[in-house]
C-alpha cells in the first residue's frame, strides 16, 4: 500500500450552511466512490473554503458521513483577486495500492473550471 493523495473541489451558489453541508457531502462521496475507498482507507482529509464561506465547517459534513476516527482540518483559501467564489476544496490522504497515475481527482459543479484538465 501507498499513501497518495487526492485532491477535489465543488462549488456553491450562496453561503448557506444546508449548500455547504450537502456540496461537501457530494465531494466527499464521489472521491470514495471513484476511488474505491473505504473510511478505513483515509488518513486524514484537509478542506478548505474560499474567504466568502463562513456558515459552516466542511468537515462536519464528513462527519456526517461516518469520519468519526478520521482527522479532519478546515481552513480558508487565501483571498486571490479574480478567483472562484464559494469553492470548498479538499485533500484527503489515503492509503491505496493505486499507482499515482490512477487517483481520481474529482471536480464538481463550478469546481470543473479550476482543473479542466482532470474534472470529471
């Protein structure tokens, strides 16, 4: 097994806690989903919110979800001029015996801007 990490990104339409929760809970299920991954296989995940996020902790949506051993991090992006509004990010840390090559990232909704490259 490797420890890889997996990058993702979902947008918002406003900052509601309900559009929060919901948006970090599609993220978060979709990079298990894609990778094939259980709670088990999750070091740690790190989300982070653009400045014009306030309403709510990403994490508490992984919680939710069944991270309860899992540690979690929130942060604010830094505020760059020009960039995407209400974007949650995360990097979660895993151990899989995927190459590097075959880690699905995953970018939702508005998100898909950030990463056209690798959005799916």
């Amino acid at each position: 097994m490797a420890v890889r990490a997996v990058r993702g990104a979902t947008q918002i339409d406003a900052d509601d806690r309900d559009q929060i929760l919901e948006a970090t809970a599609e993220l978060v299920s979709a990079v298990m989903f894609r990778n094939e991954l259980s709670t088990d296989d999750v070091i740690s995940v790190i989300f982070t919110v653009t400045p014009d996020l306030t309403t709510e902790f990403p994490a508490l949506a992984a919680r939710k979800l069944g991270f309860h051993d899992v540690p979690l991090l929130c942060a604010t992006e830094i505020g760059v001029p020009g960039a995407l509004p209400r974007v949650i990010r995360l990097m979660a840390h895993i151990e899989t015996g995927r190459p590097r090559s075959d880690v699905q990232h995953v970018y939702l909704r508005g998100a898909t801007a950030l990463r056209l490259d690798i959005a799916q």
